[in-house]
C-alpha cells in the first residue's frame, strides 16, 4: 500500500510544489526525480505514474516542480533543485524515508 501527498510548497512560487508517493513502512530510501524539460515546460503530475511504481517498490519518490523560463533564469533554476534537496532532507522521517 502507497500514500500520495500532492500540492506540498517548498517555497513561495505558485510552481514550487512536489507530490510524494511512498510505503506505508519506515526507513525508505528516498528518490527525488527531477524531470527534464530544458528548464521551460513540464509538470510534475505527468510522472504520477513513475512516484507509484517506485512506492510499490519500497521507495519514497518525490516529484517536484520547479520555476522555469521566463519565470527565471540560470542559474536560478539549479538553485530549486538545491532547495527541494534541502527541503526534502529535512522531512524525510515524515514519509517514513
């Protein structure tokens, strides 16, 4: 059995957001996918179906979304993925990772 928790901010930007799919059991790995989309286009709710695979397999995932051009610009978008890292690091024991 999985648990989705969708829509959780990580920062203050309408596209700084992730969904988290994990086990229902404690000391996870955890696995962040951070999509492609030459940091223009993507949506973290096109790769539901990777968060649930790799839940049922014992991961907690972690699908972000992250500002992109022209919101921002490099090397602004690196400076997401360091805060979603951060941020996920910090809350891992609340999916059980």
């Amino acid at each position: 059995m999985i648990q989705v928790r969708r829509d959780i901010p990580y920062g203050e930007g309408a596209r700084q957001r992730l969904d988290v799919y994990h086990p229902v059991s404690e000391g996870r790995p955890i696995l962040v996918y951070l999509y492609g989309g030459s940091w223009q286009s993507g949506r973290r709710g096109i790769y539901h179906f990777l968060g649930k695979s790799f839940a049922r397999r014992g991961f907690v995932t972690v699908v972000p979304d992250y500002r992109v051009f022209p919101e921002i610009r490099f090397p602004q978008f690196l400076n997401d993925a360091a805060e979603i890292l951060r941020f996920v690091a910090a809350r891992a024991g609340d999916w059980g990772g």
